[in-house]
C-alpha cells in the first residue's frame, strides 16, 4: 500500500508525554488515583472562567444558522477587532483586525506561520528544550528543524549560539516564554540581544531572518514581566492560544497576528492566509470566536499554579532536588539525580511518580514536573520524591 511515509511515521511514532499520561491513567485504575502522582501532561487544572459559560449561553441564543454558519477563513472581524484592541490596549500598539488570522489553538498558528514563511531546504532555529511539536510542524512545512541549546545556567536563550547557528538558508528563529518545558521567562535584555544578533546576521548574509514567538502561557506569570517581542524585533510573527491563559485546550481556539510593524506584512498577511487555506486551517470555531470576544480581558486565575509552584519548589529544595526557579508556565525544570533522565524517570515510576524526562524536549538531564494538578497530588507526593532522593545517598 503506497501511502505517505512521513505521515505514517509522525502516527507510528510514540509521543512519550501522551505515553506516561496513558501509562498513569492506566496505573491509577490499578492502584488508585490518590497514589499516582502523574505530572506528565499540560493539562490546565483551572476551570474556565465563568465568563466564558456566559458567553457560550449568549451564543446559544442566536440563531442556529448565525450560530453554526462558517464565518470568515480568518474569523469574524468583530473577534478579531476585540482581539487587536485589547492588544493595542495592553502594548501601547497600533494592531488591528486584518493583522490576525484566528485558528484552532497555537498548534495551527505555529504549522500556519512554518508554511507562511518556509520554502524547501530552509532552516527554522529552535532554542533547546523545546516543545517536541515543533519539529513536526516544522518539518511538515518541508524545513529543517536546527536545535540551538539555552544557556546552560540561566535557560535563558544563548545568542551567541543562535548566531552561530545562522547561515543562509535560517529563515525563522522559534521563541516561547514563559517557556514549555522550562517556565523560565526571556528578559527584555536577552530578547534585544537576540534581536541585535538577528539584525547583524540578517546584514551579514544578505537575508530576512523571521521571529515566531509562541506564547500560549505570555498570562500565566508569578510577578515576571512578558516583553512584547514585536516591539524588540521587527520581523516577528506572534502565535497564540487561549489553552492555557482561559483553560480552554479542548476547545481549540487562539490567533497568529502578522504586526504592522513588521516589514513584510502585507505579503505575510495573505502567506498566512493562504498558509491557513493551504493546511485548510480555516474559520476557527464560531462560538469559540464570540467567547474571545467577549472574555479577551478576562483575567486568567494563577492562584491555584502559584500556590502548587511554592508547595513544590519549597518541598523539593528541602530535599535537596535542584531545580530552575519557574518565572511562568506550570512546569518545574529538576535536575536528575543522573545523567541518564531516562533511567532517572524509571526510578521515578517505580515510586509511581510521573514527570516527563527531558530527552522528549531535546535536552538531557533533567525532568519536567508539570504542576498544574491538584494541591494534594503535590503535597502527597513528597514522600516519595523523598524516598527517591534517599535512593541516590544510600
Ligand atoms: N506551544 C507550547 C509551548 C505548548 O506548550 C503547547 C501546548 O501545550 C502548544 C504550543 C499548543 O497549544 P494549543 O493547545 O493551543 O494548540
């Protein structure tokens, strides 16, 4: 049977995340929930604001063709014109509704804006860790994926690598912060550095060096600030979702916006469009656009993620774990108690303590504990990363 390979290998393959959650959820029934402390997915443990209920209550009101007919490929205006102004409101900006192309969640935004802007044979920089999905979208938008590590320390981006990992074919450099899997949050001083970085590049080799900036937890923050990356560098395309920041993941909804202030915009806005057209990415779910419009300023509720943050980080610096001081998100950076995180995490398992090791986000050594799980999974669980420590000192 001739079918295609790339595709069948992207099913074939084995998400490791998706595996320990199924791993978890079958542990669970076996031993009981209460003695699973699975920490793989990221999964948003806030529910939805009760915004968003109104909203889809307005929506039910309307007219069942207004309610489920097709809006346009890019969205309604009016959500899109909610969305610039909230923008324009918070960054001081200028945006408006031509500038966003509404999708199913940043996973379409990222695939929508890798096939805006690659051609074959490009290059697309991404900073390690990473989120394993980007090589898939990229690769699929028949680039290369170019893994570049953080600084070693700090986790923040490491330009001098970045540049050194630039040639003539880099078409885009990937971004996220607060940052999957790490939770640190990129300073204003790192981003114009990589900003500085891109332009000398860009100049040097004769070529447009594009920014994709992947920002789906920018509203879950512990005190950071979020710079507005297209304020620091001109030729950056920002994808969002509404997953994490209004805890609606299974409703697949958020944006790509093309700012004005880029210098490609107008060619980029319709390379976005025909990208959408193209992976037949198109008019995002109607009632999903109305809660936008109607929850865009809706704040999102951190408190319980903070709350799990201090309980875990308190808990594992008694132990002794070391770990990066998380900025945003709702993930802990641990360091493994060896080398190898993959046999690490199986000394993990058998405690039936479920992060993800490192290796899925394409750096070694470490784990990924995602703490948005309740309070007392966090709490409970500190037995047995006590005893696992105590494995390493006996
Ligand atoms: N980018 C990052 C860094 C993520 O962590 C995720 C989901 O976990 C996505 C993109 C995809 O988000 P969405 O659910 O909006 O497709």
């Amino acid at each position: 049977m001739s079918i295609n390979e790339a595709s069948y290998a992207y099913g074939a393959a084995k998400s490791s995340i998706r595996e320990i959650a199924a791993y978890g959820a079958a542990r669970k029934a076996q031993v009981g929930a209460e003695n699973v402390y699975d920490f793989s997915l990221g999964n948003p443990s806030i529910p939805a604001p009760e915004a968003v209920r109104a909203s889809m209550e307005r929506s039910l009101a309307l007219p069942a063709t207004q309610l489920h007919g097709y809006t346009p490929a890019a969205g309604l205006p009016s959500a899109r014109e909610a969305v610039a102004k909230s923008l324009n409101r918070r960054f001081g900006t200028g945006y408006g509704p031509g500038d966003l192309y509404l999708t199913c969640g940043a996973a379409a935004s990222l695939s929508i804006s890798f096939h805006a802007l690659c051609n074959p044979g490009d290059e697309v920089i991404v900073i390690a860790p990473y989120f394993p999905e980007y090589r898939v979208w990229i690769e699929t938008a028949r680039a290369t994926c170019v893994e570049v590590m953080a600084d070693a320390a700090t986790f923040q981006i490491d330009t001098e690598a970045v540049a050194a990992a630039i040639n003539e074919r880099t078409k885009a450099v990937v971004i996220n912060s607060p940052n999957n899997p790490v939770g640190s949050v990129y300073s204003a001083a790192n981003l114009q550095a990589l900003s500085d970085v891109l332009h000398a590049r860009e100049e040097e080799l004769g070529t447009s060096i594009y920014l994709v900036a992947d920002e789906p937890y920018r509203e879950i923050t512990y005190g950071a600030e979020v710079p507005w990356v297209p304020s620091i560098y001109d030729r950056t395309i920002v994808c969002y979702s509404y997953s994490k920041s209004l805890s609606l993941p299974g409703e697949r909804i958020g944006w790509v916006l093309v700012p004005d202030t880029n210098p490609d915009h107008d060619r980029l806005v319709l390379a976005v469009a025909g990208a959408g057209r193209k992976l037949g990415f198109v008019c995002a779910p109607a009632i999903f656009q109305r809660v936008i419009m109607d929850c865009v300023d809706e704040p999102s509720d951190v408190e319980a993620y903070a709350r799990n943050r201090v309980a875990l980080t308190e808990g594992l610096s008694k132990l002794g774990y070391e770990y990066i001081e998380p900025q945003g998100a709702f993930y802990l950076w641990v360091k493994a108690l060896e080398p190898d995180a993959e046999a690490f995490f199986e000394k993990c398992k058998a405690l039936d303590l479920l992060p993800v090791p490192s290796d899925s986000f394409g750096c070694p050594g470490w784990i990924r504990i995602g703490y948005c799980v309740s309070y007392e999974t966090i709490v409970n669980s500190m037995d047995a990363w006590a005893k696992l420590k105590a494995q390493y000192e006996a």
